[in-house]
C-alpha cells in the first residue's frame, strides 16, 4: 500500500509540474518568438523608411539597428515600386535577389494588405512601406531567423527534459520523505491492532474457559463455582480497563485542544493528587515523596493535567520496586513550570527509551512488573502535547528514571489579577 501510495504521488506531482513546465516552455517560446519577429520588423522598418528612399542611402540606420541574432545585415535588400509597378534596387542595397524572381515577388506583396511577413518559399522576411504613391519594400533573408528559431526551440527542449528529469529524482526522493511518516503512522495502526488483539485474546480465553467449566458443572451450588465466577469477573474488569484506556487515548489524539483562557492552582492539584497515591505507595513499600511548590497557576485544562500526573505517579510507584523511592517535584523557572517524577529501580535500557511512548510498549526488562497495558505513557504523551507541553524521560543507574513535563510560555499572573 505504501509503494502503491508513493508511486501515487510521484506520478500525480509529475503530471502537474510537467504541465506547469509545458505551459511555461510554450509561453517562453511565444515570448522569444514575438520579440524577435519584433525586432526583425522594427529593423526592415528603418530599411524600408522614406529617409532611406530620398537620398538612395541609409541616413541614420547603422549595422547596430540590425537584430544580429536574427537577421545579418548582408542579407537585407531594399527595393521601391512606383505607382506603375516599376522596381528599382537601391545602389547600396546590401543583398541581392535574382531578377527573375523580384517581379513576382515584389508583385504578390504590394497585392498582399500585409505589411509584414514571411514568404516560407523564397526564405525571405519582407516589410512593406507606402511612400507616396508606390512603396518601399526591404527584404531579409529568413534562414538565419528560422535556425535561429529551431536553435532556440531545441535549446530550450533540452532544458525542458533536463530539468523534468531533475524534479522527476528530487520528487521521488520527497515522496520517500513525506511517505515516512504515512508509513510510520500505518505501521503503528498495525501495530496497534496486533497488540490490541493479542492484549484482548488472554482476558477473552480465560472468561471462555470458565464459562466452559461452569457449563461442565450446572448442578454445582454458586459457592463451589464461586472462584471461576470470580476470575471471570476480574479478567472482565481488566478488559474494560483496557477498553476504557483505548478509548481515552483514541480520543485524546482525535480531539482539538481546546483554547484554554483561565489559570488554575496546579500546585493545589498536584498536591492532591500525590495524597490519593500515599496509601497505594505505603502498600507497594514505596516511600514517596513530594517538593510543590505553592502558588503555580498555569494555563491550561485541569483534567487533562489530573490525568498526567495520576499517571506518571502510578508508574513511577509502580515500577520503583519495594523499598524504593518515589520524589515529585513541580516548580517555577521563569515561564515555564517543570512536573516531573523520579524513581529508584531498575533503569530503563537506553534503547527502548525512545519507545516508551508508544502504545502497548513494555520492556522486556524494565517494564515488565504490575499488570499494565502499556498504554498509560501513551495517552500521557497525547494529553501533554494537547496542552502544548513537552513530556520527556531519562533512566540511568545513579539518578533512577525521571519523566518531566514542561509546561511553556506560562507567565505568572499577578496577584491583582486573581478573582
């Protein structure tokens, strides 16, 4: 699906870029084309001028009034025809043509209502102007102006195909750029539901055989059968936990953050919330251990601040091991407001540090104590970048494993602000 996906996008951006290119190469070429026939026109115009005719010599107009890339001076002849279709060559015409074909020639242009043009079976450019009662033609040959012409349309083909060929690899390297995270996000939905089926198939098995025991035994009293109702009770509770967890998480990365205008007291709530762990922490032997600071108001929603803390103090007890210790910190650093948690234990190896985040992620060694799904860091994460925040942890031996939050850009409100 991916390569399907990045051939797509190579093949679309081409289409529309060699459009643009085309239609840009065309306009080019009719640009060239116009300004050099206007050039060559404005040259046989000053050969062909009254003044030239009076005195049977260019006045004025020089080899420079020549468009050298188009037409050579050597090439221009200048003729008049009276009112009874005479011709005569000017003496210093610069350039000749044969006798046997002026007469039909000059015939067929002063016929013509055009005043300038092209006659693509003799090569000649020519420029027709009334004087008096007969006119005044100058011709050009047009071989130079038609290689001219071709030279540039080949030139510019050559940079066309050139430069289509370039985008053509850059593009395809930009589509393996933008796919990556396509592919990444793809393969994490996989991923996801692998683990999300295989986290729901041992709960889903244990219910289905104990119904398959209780069906075995129907003339059994509700006593006899109680711990296969129980296991089946607990597996269902843990399934909804899961479930419940999923859908938070789910929602939590669908759904717009809200725009937050009102402060609240995080150190009230932190301080609350660290409480409610006090019992959990006693009975796991977990010493814990809090530094708030008072009177942090920040911006942002209080639910979803309850959230992360709730859950990076429930990991940090749950994975300090007993005898260990857990410290919560929140304090002030000008504007930012830092949350954080350490504790002791086992580190986390420093390669699955990067995937802590990610959903059903458990180390094999560092997180494999308590009956987690491996999705709390997760929504944690969604939850901290809903607020703007940026959530990040390190784990060694000496300094334990420590997740901080930092919240950004929260100034402190002064005291007369507050209701």
């Amino acid at each position: 699906m991916i390569k399907k996906l990045r051939k797509r996008f190579v093949r679309l951006s081409m289409a529309l870029i060699s459009v643009v290119l085309i239609v840009f190469y065309l306009f080019t070429m009719l640009v060239v084309f116009l300004r050099e026939t206007e050039n060559v026109q404005e040259t046989l115009k000053n050969y062909s001028s009254e003044s030239y005719y009076s005195q049977y010599f260019d006045l004025g107009v020089t080899d420079e009034s020549v468009n050298r890339f188009a037409i050579d001076s050597g090439s221009i002849c200048v003729v008049s025809v009276d009112a009874y279709g005479r011709i005569r060559v000017l003496d210093i015409a610069r350039g000749r043509i044969a006798e046997e074909l002026l007469k039909p020639i000059v015939d067929h242009i002063v016929e013509g209502q055009v005043q300038f043009g092209i006659l693509l079976n003799y090569n000649l450019l020519y420029y027709k102007t009334p004087i008096g009662s007969g006119y005044h033609i100058a011709f050009a040959d047009s071989s130079r102006y038609m290689i001219y012409m071709r030279d540039m349309l080949y030139a510019d083909g050559i940079i066309f195909l050139i430069v289509l060929f370039v985008l053509l690899f850059i593009i395809h390297q930009l589509a393996k750029i933008f796919i990556k995270p396509v592919q990444k996000a793809w393969e994490q939905q996989q991923n996801f539901i692998a683990d999300a089926s295989h986290e729901l198939k041992t709960p889903l098995t244990v219910i289905l055989t104990n119904c398959d025991i209780l069906q075995t035994h129907p003339d059994s009293t509700l006593q006899e059968q109680m711990k296969w109702i129980e296991s089946t009770n607990e597996e269902a509770v843990h399934m909804k936990e899961m479930v419940n967890k999923m859908l938070i998480l789910a929602k939590s990365e669908n759904m717009k953050p809200a725009r937050i205008t009102d402060y609240f007291n995080i150190s009230e709530l932190a301080t609350k919330v660290v409480l409610q762990f006090d019992p959990v922490a006693y009975e796991a032997g977990v010493a814990l251990d809090s530094k708030i600071e008072d009177d942090i108001e920040i911006k942002a929603d209080p639910t979803a601040v309850n959230q992360i803390i709730h859950i990076l103090v429930d990991n940090a007890v749950k994975y300090a091991g007993f005898g260990g210790v857990v410290t919560f910190r929140l304090y002030r650093v000008k504007n930012k407001v830092f949350l954080s948690t350490n504790n002791t234990g086992d580190p986390i190896p420093e390669e699955d540090l990067p995937h802590l985040f990610e959903r059903f992620y458990r180390s094999d060694k560092a997180r494999t104590a308590g009956t987690g799904y491996g999705l709390g860091l997760s929504i944690c994460k969604s939850l901290a970048e809903q607020q703007k925040a940026l959530i990040t942890v390190s784990s060694s031996k000496d300094a334990g494993t420590n997740f901080t939050v930092i919240f950004r850009n929260q100034k402190q409100r002064k005291k007369n602000q507050k209701n």
